[in-house]
C-alpha cells in the first residue's frame, strides 16, 4: 500500500479543517464522522490516540478525554484526494456521546 506523509494532505478545502471517519478496526463498523486540523493530527501521530478538533469548543481534544471511551489507532488511511483520512481504531466503550457504539444508530425517515 502506497503511503503518503502528513505535509502531502491538502488542508486547503476546508479552512484548515479535514474530515475523519473513525472505524472499528476489528468490527469495521462505522463509529463517528470528526474533524482533524494540523494540530489535532500532530497530537493523534504523537499520542497514538485519536485527536480532533471540535469544532463547537474551537479547540482540539482527545476523543474520550472526559468519558474515557478513547479510540487507540490501529492504522491511518488517506483517500485518494488527499483530503479526508479515515482512522481504524479500538474503541474503549460506546464512541457516540450519547451512550452508543456508534455516533450513526438512527435511520432518516423516508417517504412511502
């Protein structure tokens, strides 16, 4: 599999602000959709542990930091655009703030 660094992702789409979507790596179920900036990927790479800006705070915080459900990263992908990332991640607890395994347990309603 190709690699690619971290100064080679275009930041430039949104403001600075790139779309992760975070999946079970063993499961491979979809648990969230985030956001990463320069800074919040830094702190994952350092860490080993998912980072992301919040965007409702304006500021980047570790995934788990006050709940304790922290997303360990197994692996981190790069579409082909070099502009979204998807972390593969062992997930302590429920990853939704709302007590769920994952931020995506609903279905939109849909007309008959």
């Amino acid at each position: 599999m190709k690699t690619v660094n971290p100064d080679e992702l275009d930041w430039g789409k949104m403001g600075g602000l790139m779309p992760v979507v975070a999946q079970d790596a063993s499961t491979l179920e979809v648990l969230t959709l985030a956001y990463t900036n320069m800074r919040a990927l830094e702190r994952t790479l350092e860490t080993g542990y998912a980072h992301y800006y919040r965007r409702n705070h304006r500021k980047v915080m570790k995934k788990g930091v006050t709940s304790g459900n922290v997303q360990k990263i197994a692996d981190i992908l790069v579409d082909c655009d070099n502009d979204s990332l998807l972390f593969l991640v062992e997930q302590a607890g429920p990853a939704c703030h709302l007590g769920e395994t994952s931020c995506f347990h609903r279905k939109l309603k849909r007309p008959l």
